[in-house]
C-alpha cells in the first residue's frame, strides 16, 4: 500500500503519457479501508467515536481530514494525464464510500476538490496545467460558490456581478449557503458578465478564483449556519467586495458559465450516490451488529420476524442502490452522451433506496434510534441525519426530475431509432473501461 506521496510523484511532468497498466477500480479503496483502519478502534482518527465527538461540538474534524490527505486523496481529483492518480471515475466513486461510511463530515469537505474538475472540462492548456499542479501539492480547499440567498438552484438569475476592467474582473456579491465558505482556499463561482441585451443563459461566467491572488478588495466569510446534519462541516458563505482578480480566473468564454456548471453537475450528482452508500453501509452494519446481541422475548432479537423483514428489505434497498450507482458511473466512460439522463436519475434513486433503508432500519431500532451517545449505537443516528442532506446536494430532488422532464420529448424521439449494441461492459465490473482522455 502507497503511504506519503512521494517527491517524485509530485514532480512528475504533466506532459509524460500515464503508464498502461489495467485499471483494478477497487484497489485504490482497498488501500484506503486499510490505511484508516478500523472505525470501532478509538484510537484511528477516524473512528466512529471520534466522529461522534466532534460532531457534537460542531467541529470541522482536522485530523480525519489531515490522515485522508495523507493517503494522497487529493490525487484522484487530476485524471491521471495531468499527472494525478485518477483513471476512472469508478475510482472516485469508491473512494468517496469508504471515507464516507466513516465520517460524512470529512468526505463532504474533502469532496469539494472535485470542483477544480472544471479547470479540466473547461480551461486551457496553460489552465489545467497550472490547477493540476496546485491541487497535486496539497492544500488546496476549494469551495463551489453557485448558490445565492434570493436564488437558491436558479442559477441564471445569479446577482453576482463579475465586471471586466482593464484586464481583470471586478468581483461584487455574495454565495450563501455553501459548503467551505469560509475556510476554502480557492473559489469556483458564477458571476453575472453580460448585460440586459444578453439573454439570461448567457449573462453568467465561471471563475475559478485563489483567495490569495485577490489583487484588491476583500473576500471573506459569511458565518456558518447551524444544521441538522454534517455538524462539523462548514456549510457557510462568501462574500466578494469590489475584489479584483486576473482574467486568466475566468474559465472558458463568457457567457458559458452555466453550460460548464451543467456539465459538472452531471458528475458530481452521481458521484454523490457514493456518499449516500457510504451512510447506508454503516446503518446497516451498525442495526445488524446491536441486534446480534440483543435478547428479546426469550430469543435473538435478529431473528424476529418483522426485524428479519425489515432488515433484509433494507439490504436488498442498498444492492439495488449499489448497481445503479457503478452501472451509472461506469456509464460516464461508455454513454457520455446519454448522461444527462443518467446522472439524474441515478442521485434521485439511490438517495431515495438509501433514506428508504435507513428509516426501515429505525424502526428496528426503536427508542435507540434517537439516542445520539455512542453507547446507544449514536453513530446511526448521525449517519440518518448527515445522509439525508445527499438529496439536496448539487441539485435537489425537484431540480434533477425537472431536468429528466425537459428531455422527455427527446427522449421519446431516440428511442423510435432502433439500436444494437453489446452493453456488457456497463454491467460486467471487470470489463476495462476506456480510460480517461485529453479534452479535444
């Protein structure tokens, strides 16, 4: 198992062609189980105590995230032809389970990193080079700054103003409520460059802006907001006063700061799936291993009827969610095309499996169910409460129907068309899925 990132990983050149070697998408989350350890030890920096501990003083949890980076996580947010460690998204994916079914509040935070992605999709030679290399040495907390207090998911009606000047942009606005607002380093943001004359999908612009290069003007937090769940996550905002930054932040041209945030999204809202198993791996692990020794009515509580039930509907939930979150992922390699149905679909359905689960497993739980000390399995009760934000997370559940619906018309066009194919590499997870290329 790879420990430290060494030296000479980090100063591989960008331009070297990745080795061709078989992508094995669950060896790099195999070494991340065993570089965390056991979560029921104490003593691992992320174990479930720690976890519960922290969360109950709303603390962003240092450690965790310290020991996660330390692992060298923050190499497959740079496809590996940037000189990272990611091959496959399937990777992603996986990864983002182990640490999640752990503490949600550290694979929340350290998620963000996926937003640099649009410096990928969406940026220059120079600009991929320039983000792959700051990402790759560690460090870099990026915050995605869509939302808007009055506006919430309708983003084309975005008050933040982004004015050319001379060379640079004039930043005036504030993002509220999102994740890392105050402690991000980096910023991704849309900010409205067109004027009246410009039809609304066009007005907005993407950014990608180094807190540290602000050349005048200010930046800072919004104070954080109390949650139900993902207590130790910042979930805050920020605030742009006349700050100035270089042209070279803006990614892309202007005006296509909405198709580019559509494209990320598309990613991002099936990578989610990945936190939504993680909180429905330890649900069930956690009901299972209390009523294993449970006794009740002169027997093993585990094999009450209805608890029998309840339990193996709630598996059967998470295997259901489980394959339509790979076959979805692995999708993005084979049916690019067709992802913006796919990607939708496949948050909205293994949120529901996964919330379905979890309160089947409560029941089973009863009174111990809203008891949050560690004694009286806590660790469920945070799980149920961190998972539920997963629904709402890059497009709520309305957002990703809404958009299903608007190519419903499309849809019905293309499936008159006849097809052919062998989809056995969707389905099959040792089939080689092709990897990851430069963008044209």
């Amino acid at each position: 198992m790879r420990e430290f990132v060494s030296e000479k990983q980090l100063a591989g050149t960008l331009s070297d062609e990745p080795e061709k070697r078989p992508i094995d998408a669950a060896a790099p989350a195999e070494a991340l189980e065993e570089w965390l350890g056991d979560p029921d030890v104490e003593a691992n920096s992320l174990s479930f105590a720690r976890s519960l501990e922290l969360d109950e003083r709303e603390e962003l949890p240092a450690d965790g995230i310290g020991r996660v980076r330390a692992f060298g996580f923050h190499r497959y947010f740079v496809p590996d032809w940037l000189g990272g460690d990611l091959r496959s998204t399937e990777e992603l994916l996986m990864l983002t389970r182990v640490i999640a079914r752990r503490d949600m509040n550290v694979a929340v935070s350290e998620s963000t990193q996926i937003w640099m992605m649009l410096a990928w999709i969406g940026g220059d030679a120079g600009q991929r080079a320039q983000w792959a290399s700051t990402v790759l040495r560690g460090g870099v907390v990026p915050c995605l700054a869509y939302s808007e207090p009055g506006h919430g998911a309708d983003l084309a009606a975005n008050e933040l103003v982004a004015t050319p000047d001379d060379g640079q942009y004039v930043l005036t606005g504030e993002k509220w409520p999102i994740n890392r607002g105050r402690t991000s380093t980096h910023v991704v943001l849309l900010g409205t460059t067109g004027d009246d004359g410009v039809p609304a999908k066009r007005k907005q612009s993407m950014f990608l802006v180094d807190r540290s290069r602000v050349v005048s003007g200010e930046v800072t937090g919004v104070p954080r907001v109390p949650t139900y769940g993902l207590r130790g996550c910042d979930i805050s905002g920020v605030s742009f006063d006349d700050a100035r930054v270089d042209a070279s932040a803006r990614l892309g041209a202007e005006g296509e700061g909405l198709e580019l945030s559509l494209r990320g999204l598309l990613i991002t809202r099936t990578l989610c799936t990945g936190l939504s198993l993680g909180t429905g791996d330890t649900m069930l692990r956690t009901v299972g291993g209390f009523l294993s020794g449970r006794t009740l009515y002169d027997g093993p509580a585990s094999e009450i009827p209805y608890v029998t039930e309840s339990r193996a509907n709630a598996y059967l939930s998470l295997l259901v969610a489980e394959c339509e979150s790979l076959v979805a992922m692995r999708g993005l390699h084979l049916y690019t095309e067709e992802f913006s149905v796919w990607g939708n679909a496949a948050k909205v359905q293994v949120a529901r499996l996964v919330d379905f689960a979890g309160k089947a497993l409560a029941r089973t739980l009863g009174a111990r169910y809203h008891m949050r000390a560690a004694e009286h399995v806590g660790i469920f009760q945070k799980m149920l409460r961190d998972g539920a934000v997963v629904s709402v997370f890059d497009g709520s559940e309305p957002v990703c129907l809404d958009s299903i619906t608007q190519q419903l018309a499309a849809l019905a066009k293309s499936h008159e068309r006849p097809r052919d194919e062998d989809w056995s590499t969707l389905y099959d997870l040792r089939a080689e899925l092709p990897r990851s290329s430069r963008p044209g």
